[in-house]
C-alpha cells in the first residue's frame, strides 16, 4: 500500500519530467487549463442554485463525481490543445532552448500540483468514498503528513476571490503571448 503523499510527490516528479519533455508553451496551456477547471468549480458551487443547494449538501458523491469530472475534462483538453494542427505548426510551441525545458519543468510540477492536488483534496472532502483508497489512519506518520500537506492544496486558497484574479492573469498572459 503507498500513501497518498508519497503518490503525491511521485506524481510531481512524473509530471516535471513530461513538463521537461513538453516544453513551457504547451505544459502553460495545462496551467490555464486547470485553473479555469477550478474557476468552473468555483462558479458552480457559489452561483448555481442546483448545485449549491442539492449537490454540495448531499453525501458527497455526486459533488465528488462533478468536480473530478470537471478537473479531468479541462485537463484533457489542456494537454491535447497544441495537437491541433493549427496550433502545433506554431514555433511558439517547439522547445528550442535549454531553458523552454527547464520552464517546462518548474510548469510541469506546477501542473501536477493544481491537478492531483486538487483532486486528493476533493477525494478527502468526500471522506474517501472509495474502498481501495482509504483515510491515513490517524495517529501514523502518513496522517500527520497528509494533515500537513492537505491545508495547502489548491482548492484552499484559490477560493474566491483569488480564483478570480488567476483567471484575469492567466487570461492576460494568453492573450499577450499567444495571440
């Protein structure tokens, strides 16, 4: 059995070695990507009646099943954009330099970050509905690991309104850089 903090981790590194190999223009694409899932996410829980009334106070499986869907979808859509053929003839999008990879990296590790940190998150809000993934069990190393790392996953502080902001940089910087 692995602890979910140690998948964390291991998932942070996978994702800075795909970052490297992707280059920053295609791994700041998945940035946006995930930032504007938690946007959505943000928007529906405060603004939509359904799913603020019905959704969030029910037993958690349905809001679990929403965000994890809404994460996941974004997230594809980020990492198969540049394979459009219009956007992969793009030289703003080939890695070129040393330092496209490096960013790449750091962007990569970013990524994972907004994208199983988010979902680990949303996994403990749903109190672990899942048999094969469980709880740290309290008093382990695992749980005062895990009690430290959960306060700073995204879902926490990118509440409202520091959602709002990163979605106007990011939305700046798109259009700035790629357009």
């Amino acid at each position: 059995m692995i602890g979910l903090d140690t998948l964390f981790w291991a998932l942070m590194v996978l994702f800075a070695v795909i970052g490297a190999l992707r280059g920053w223009a295609k791994e700041i694409l998945v940035t946006f990507s995930a930032i504007l899932g938690l946007f959505v996410i943000n928007a529906l829980e405060t603004y939509v009646p359904f799913v603020r009334d019905n959704l969030v106070v029910e037993d958690g499986s349905s809001i679990f099943w929403l965000r994890i869907g809404i994460i996941s979808l974004l997230a594809f859509f980020g990492y198969q954009t540049p394979n459009l053929p219009r956007l992969a003839g793009n030289t703003r999008f080939m890695r070129n330099h040393f330092q496209d990879s490096l960013l790449g990296l750091f962007l990569g590790a970013i990524n994972s970050y907004l994208l199983w940190g988010s979902l680990w998150f949303f996994l403990d809000a749903s109190k672990y509905r899942f048999t094969s993934i469980v709880a740290p069990l309290e008093g382990t190393s695992t749980y005062e690991v895990a009690q430290k790392i959960l306060p700073l996953l995204p879902p926490n502080w990118m509440g409202t309104p520091v959602i709002y902001f990163a979605v106007a940089i990011a939305f700046a910087f798109l259009l700035v850089v790629f357009i």
